[in-house]
C-alpha cells in the first residue's frame, strides 16, 4: 500500500472520528439544555402552586373568621324575634328577621293579606341591599388583604405547612428528589429555613425564588427559596446512557491509531527490508567475486610457484571471508530482532582477552584511513557470563561505527578501555573523536532503525539496526549501556556488565 493512500484513509478516518464526536457531544448538550429547561419549568410551576395555596390557606383563615363573626351577630338578632329564610327568583337568598313581642307577630299571621304585601315590599329592598353589598364586596377584600399583611410570616406560612406543600407539588410535577428551603425579607433577611439549605456562594446564587403573597405591600413582601444540592446528577443522569457510546468511539478512535502506526511501521519496515537485501545482494557479490577471482588464480602454475604471489592470494581471500561473514551477522542481527528473542550461548569470556583479539582484527581497518586504535585493559577481573559471537560483535559495531563517523580533518583515535568499578562490574569505554552526535539524536540512536543525519556524507550506509541491536545484547547480558557525546568533538559508548562472582 503506497504511503500516500495510508495519509488518505488517516484523513478520512479522522474526519469521520470528528465528526461523530461533533454529533454526539451536540446531541449530549443538547439534550443536557432540554433537561435544564424542563427541571426550570417544573420547579417554577411547583413553587407557584405552593404560593397559591398558601394564599387560599390565607384567604380561608379570614373568611372563616369573618363568618364566625357574622354567625355570632345574626344569633344575636334571631334571639329577639321570628326569622324567615327568602330566595327571590334569580337565585338571590335571604333572611328575614321581625323583631317584637312573639304574641304581636303571631297576630300577624292572621292578616295573611297584609302580609303578602308586606313580602312584595321586602323583595324589592333585599334587592337593593344586595346591590349594595356587591359595591362593598371589593371594600371588604381590600380590607382582608390590609390586616394579612400585618400577620407574622410565621403564622401565615409556617416552615412544616410550607415544606409539606413543597414536597406535594414537587411530586405532583415528577421532581422526586431532595431540596432544602428558606423564607427570606425583602432585604435577604432569613426568616427560617432547612437545615441543610446554603446561604450565600454558588448554591445561593442557583437557587429557585418564588414571591409570597403577592399581594403584600413591597416593603413588606417574603420569598421562598428552594435549593436542589443534587440538580446535576438529576441533570445528567438524562445522558448517562451517552457514556457507553463515547466509551466505544474512544475504544475505536485507539484501535484506529495502533492500525495507523503499525500500517507505517510494517510499510517502512518492509522498505529497510528491500533496501537491506538490495544491498545486501551488493556487498554479497563484492566478496564473492574477488574470493572466486581468487581461485582462478590459484589455477595458474605461475602463481603457484610465486610464494608472495600465493601469501597476497592467501591474504585476499582472508579478508574477503571475514567481509562476507560481517555480512552474514548483519543478516543474523535481522532474523534476531524479527524474533524478538536472542537465543544465546552464555558462557564465561575474559573481556580483556576478547577485546584485544577484536582491536588485533580491526587496527588494519582504522590504520587504512590514517587513524590510530589503541587499547588500555587495566581491568584485573574482567570474567564475564556473554555469548561470545554476540559480544564480539557488540565491541565490533561500535569500533566500526567510529570509524564511519569519523572526521575526514582530523586523524581518528580510537581508544577501548576496561576498568573494574564498584559493585563488582566491569565498565568497557570505546571512545573516539570523530563527528559526535547532536543532543536531540542521542536519546534516539539506541531505537530500532534510527539514524543519526550526517549531512552530505553518502558513503555511510546502514540501516539503524547497528546500535539497537547493541543495547539488545547489552541488555540480554545483564548489563546496561549509555553514550556521552558532544558534536564535532567525539563519542563515548559505555558498557557496564556484571562480574562473575568468585
């Protein structure tokens, strides 16, 4: 798959990530909002139906006392004579008290005449009286509404009538959760209130406030304010079914990424793997050629017979050996890391010997480019549990990379040094003063296929494996490693390995 089509599927993946977030997150406050608006709603709607029955409650303490006062007064006259009970025809009801002497009035009775007008004529007058009461009907509201402003706010809603109709109404509206209340003064004044309500801060400013008796003069008006400590788990428990879905496009959005990364590790690992055997196939035919070229010139009598003719035959096709087994390692180091684990031979190997015998093999190749290798095995214990192929070519990767990083200015030296430190280990040093390595480069060069820039030098080749496959065997061994280096002045690797114990 080409690399461009890999960006292609990312962007489309990505927009349609986006905008499945979009969607839910929009949905989700919208449906938040909805809630909101509809818990405002009912609470509103709730509180004002407390007010209104405070206010009819109210309204039916004076009425009650306004008709025990008009009971006790008719009792009074109906003691003093006969009382008659009259309905005119438009449904208008009446009483008729005549006042006198039981014996006077009954004589009336018998002048059943005079009486029918004397009915006529009291029709005609509780007619008019009650035109006039229904003039002093709004008289007498006023006056109701001008003492019950005088009551006490205690009395006229007290805290337990007041919390009972609240809960009522909050019910009666599907708002079954818990609320604490307050009645306040005009001026902020609390009256009474719950024990768990909240003055002042956030929870006073979010707060329900509903007048009471509106009717009231203004400086003389209360407020009722509810508060609801638990609003936003009533608010989102609307939309917790909206988590498993973000919780599933998050499982999704992840997997989607671990895809993407290794679509591109897998498509530049395929990349160093073809460049790898095209090179390979290269550095392969090199050493073949002059080994076989070699052998034909061992057919011929002439050279034979030539005893330093036969030691440069004998020498090239040394070295030509040793450059295909290089290869061959290189081939190894690959298969490893594709198995991602080293299946090692451990043994115990004298470090200082092993490395003496690779800086023997590999001074040729620093003196052919004018440089100088040297070696200082101070280390007195230098025993050590390695595989020894693998830990030869550790010291080899890193004595060849100083001298590909070399400074075409400056002679190389390279130096490689063991030293027994605390703790019973053993620090191996391989320094050299070549190119260096920048800050940002350093605390990558141990990853796998990472390269360190050199800029417009073409002659160095490889394929980021090198170092990797040093800090793996380092690490297989026990051991641990770090590189110190300063740009344009040199290189340190250092490898701490664990001492065979005694």
């Amino acid at each position: 798959m080409k690399k461009s089509t890999i960006w292609f599927l990312t962007l489309i993946m990505a927009i349609t990530f986006m905008g499945l977030l979009y969607v839910q997150i929009t949905y989700m406050k919208n449906m938040v909002k909805m809630r909101d608006d509809q818990f405002v709603e009912n609470v509103q709607r709730s509180l004002y139906g407390v007010s209104t029955l405070l206010a009819q409650d109210e309204a039916k303490y004076f009425l009650d006392e306004d008709a025990a006062r008009i009971e006790s007064s008719q009792l009074s006259q109906s003691l003093g004579g006969i009382r008659y009970s009259i309905t005119t025809p438009s449904g208008v009801e009446a009483d008729l008290t005549i006042k006198g002497d039981l014996n006077t009035i009954s004589g009336l009775n018998q002048e059943r005449g005079d009486l029918n007008d004397h009915y006529k004529s009291m029709h005609e007058s509780l007619k008019g009286q009650y035109l006039y009461q229904k003039g002093l009907l709004n008289e007498v509201i006023l006056e109701i509404l001008s003492r019950s402003s005088n009551r006490p706010i205690q009395e006229r809603a007290d805290s337990s009538v007041v919390n009972e109709y609240i809960r009522r109404e909050l019910d009666n509206n599907g708002l079954s959760l818990p609320y604490e209340y307050a009645v306040v003064s005009r001026n902020g004044a609390v009256i009474y209130k719950s024990a768990g309500y909240v003055i002042g801060g956030k929870a006073d400013d979010e707060s329900f406030v509903q007048t009471l008796f509106p009717g009231d003069p203004v400086n003389r008006l209360n407020y009722l304010r509810v508060q609801f400590p638990t609003k936003e788990d009533y608010i989102i428990s609307s939309v917790r079914f909206m988590i498993p879905s973000f919780l599933f496009t998050f499982i999704l959005l992840v997997i989607f990424l671990y895809t993407i990364i290794v679509a591109f590790r897998q498509k530049k690992l395929t990349e160093m793997k073809n460049d790898f055997i095209n090179n390979m196939t290269h550095e392969f035919k090199t050493p073949i050629s002059c080994i076989s070229l070699a052998g034909q010139m061992l057919n011929d009598d002439s050279v034979r017979k030539s005893p330093s003719m036969m030691q440069h035959i004998s020498n090239v096709i040394n070295d030509e050996t040793k450059r295909l087994r290089f290869q061959v390692e290189k081939v190894l180091q690959m298969s490893m890391f594709e198995r991602q684990k080293a299946a090692l031979r451990l043994t115990e190997v004298d470090a200082n010997a092993a490395i003496d015998n690779i800086i023997n093999t590999f001074k040729l190749k620093v003196e052919k480019y004018g440089g100088r290798l040297t070696a200082q095995l101070d280390a007195e214990d230098a025993i050590v549990n390695v595989d020894e192929m693998h830990f030869t070519n550790v010291i080899f990767n890193l004595l060849d990379n100083a001298v590909k990083y070399r400074r075409e200015d400056d002679p190389l030296q390279l130096t490689a040094s063991t030293e027994q430190i605390s703790g019973n280990r053993l620090q191996i040093t391989i320094s050299d003063n070549g190119i260096g390595i920048k800050k940002d480069d350093l605390k990558k060069i141990f990853e796998k296929f990472y390269r360190v820039s050199t800029g417009n030098r073409h002659d160095v080749k490889g394929f980021g494996l090198g170092l990797a496959y040093v800090k793996k065997m380092v690490t297989e061994f026990g051991g641990e490693i770090r590189a110190e280096s300063e740009y344009n002045v040199g290189t340190k690797f250092i490898i701490i390995l664990p001492l065979i114990k005694n």
